[in-house]
C-alpha cells in the first residue's frame, strides 16, 4: 500500500510514482517553499498545492494537463475579440499584482492555495529570473493575467484570473505565441479543467510527461 511520505528539512523528493490515486496526485506532506525546494519539485514534475490552515502538500497526478505550444487553439470569436485592439498584453510587468489577484479571485468563488506564504515563495522566484507572469490590460486597468515557472523549456503554469470575460484565455494564448517563439516544448496545466481543454490543451499519461520533462528541463 502506497503512503503519503513525509518531507523534513533535507531537500528531497520520493519518486512521483509513488503517488497516490485517490486523492489522484498526492505525494507528500511537509517541507517548506523554499526557492531550492520549489525548483526542485518542478523539475521533477511535483507542485505544491493546500489549502490555508492545512499542512503543506505535494502532488504529482495522473494523468497531467499540457498544453504543446505550438497547438494552442484559438477560437473565431476569441481571435476576433484579440483583434478588437482595447486589450494590451505584457510579460514580466506585475508579478506581484498577477499573484495576488489570483489568489483573490479563488478565494472568492472556491478557497485559495495562494496563501500569503506563497505569494511570498513565489515572488521570490520572480526576482530570481525564475517565475513569470502575462498581463492583459484595458487602459491602466488589469483585467486578467497568469503566472507560472520557467524551467529550461518547459513553462509551468500555476494560476489564472480574469476580471472580464476572455481575459484570461488571452493571458495563454499570448503565452503560449511567446513560448513557441523561444523554442518551449511544453506548458504544464496540472489537471484537466474544460478551459484549458477548449484552448487546445490535452492529458498525457504520467510516463510520457515524465519523459517530456525531463528533455525539456535538462538543455
């Protein structure tokens, strides 16, 4: 019988294999989110992922949600709301402000993962060159975005938010033109949700990830 293993302050994680179906994902428990930590569960396909209040958790589920960057699909009316010009795109402009409203906006409509520790954690990432955050702007105002960790050509996306309707689509269809761009393989959506699949995302098996992360990492 599989168990939940229990981290300590040794950086180190059990093989993701070795994590549980039901709950699908779950790993381990403990740790902390230091940069060195987070990086590493990264590279190895893990994530953190509680709740305010509860123990710190780790989850690596199977099947994964990717979505390739050159098959980003971008729908008739979503491509004619992009060309309607009032929206604005950045990269890397507000991280902070990009974090903090998802975090918000999730607790709000379901509970958060976005505790105040690690919105701290991962801006910690972000000054170090290693987060990254997409803006959609309408005027002055920030009306959508998303955030996530680049590691070596895998993106791995952690949250999204949109204050007006298709905000957030934009944020990832930007994202993944951009990634295409510079060569990215991958973008890691976690778990399967109907958003990400209507952009074109899809699941693969943990084995297949787990191989295409480990190319896309180690450059």
């Amino acid at each position: 019988m599989l168990e939940i293993w229990q981290l300590d302050d040794e950086l180190w994680f059990p093989p993701v294999d070795q994590a549980l179906e039901e709950p699908n994902g779950l790993l381990a428990v403990g740790g902390d989110l230091s940069p060195q930590r987070l990086l590493l569960a990264y590279s190895r396909g893990i994530f953190p992922w509680f709740s305010e209040g509860e123990p710190l958790l780790w989850w690596s589920p199977a099947p994964r949600m990717v979505l390739f960057p050159n098959e980003v699909h971008v729908s008739r009316s979503l491509r004619k709301r992009m060309k309607r010009g009032d929206l604005e795109v950045t990269f890397d402009q507000d991280f902070a402000q990009v974090i903090h409203l998802c975090g918000e906006v999730r607790r709000y409509r379901e509970g958060t993962w976005i505790t105040p520790g690690m919105e701290l954690a991962y801006n910690e990432l972000h000054q170090q060159g290693y987060a990254h955050s997409v803006e959609v702007w309408q005027g002055d105002q920030l009306v959508g975005g998303l955030y996530g960790l680049a590691l070596g050509r895998v993106f791995f996306g952690e949250s999204m938010f949109s204050r007006i309707t298709d905000a957030s689509k934009i944020a990832l269809v930007s994202l993944a033109r951009k990634l295409e761009a510079l060569d990215f393989t991958l973008i890691d959506c976690q778990v399967y949700s109907p958003h990400l699949a209507s952009l074109g995302a899809r699941e693969l098996e943990r084995n297949e990830f787990l191989r295409l992360l480990q190319q896309g990492v180690e450059v």
